[in-house]
C-alpha cells in the first residue's frame, strides 16, 4: 500500500476524541485507530501527550506557521508599527 507522499495533520479536537474513545470509551487503540484510518502508534502518542499535559490545548499546541492571520498578515501589520513609531 502506497501513500500519498503528503502528511496528514490531525487538529487538537480529532486527536482528544480519539484518547477519549480509548480512556472511555471502552474501545481498545487498535479498535480506534482502524475506525479514524490511522496508525495505533499515533493513539498511543496522543494518549501519553494527553496524560502529560492534560488539555488538549497544552498537549497538541497549534503551530505557529499554521496558525491565523499568516504570516503574509503578519508581516504587513508589523511594518506599519515599525513605520508609526517612527513618527
């Protein structure tokens, strides 16, 4: 089996329902892992990620270079304070 070649990323919402699916939902790892298509290995990092830290906001943080307005925005939004402080 081939894949896509591309990585798939799984927001903080999917990967806490997956956990919880396993911690009570009385569904083992590999039970969950086949019903979402993903490997059971990912649970498990999900779930200690989970134990480590948690909320699923602290154990699967959003990226900065995912993350809303891009860096396009950013950047533009930036300039303009640099170039009004210097007045």
């Amino acid at each position: 089996m081939e894949g896509s070649g591309k990585r798939r990323r799984f927001d903080a919402a999917f990967k806490a329902e997956a956990v919880r699916l396993v911690t009570h939902g009385g569904l083992t790892q590999s039970q969950v892992a086949r019903q979402l298509g993903v490997d059971a290995k990912r649970i498990a990092q999900w779930k200690k990620q989970m134990q480590q830290h948690g909320t699923p906001e602290r154990a699967f943080p959003v990226k900065a270079t995912t993350m809303t307005p891009n860096w396009l925005d950013f950047g533009v939004k930036w300039r303009l304070c640099v170039w009004s402080a210097t007045f």
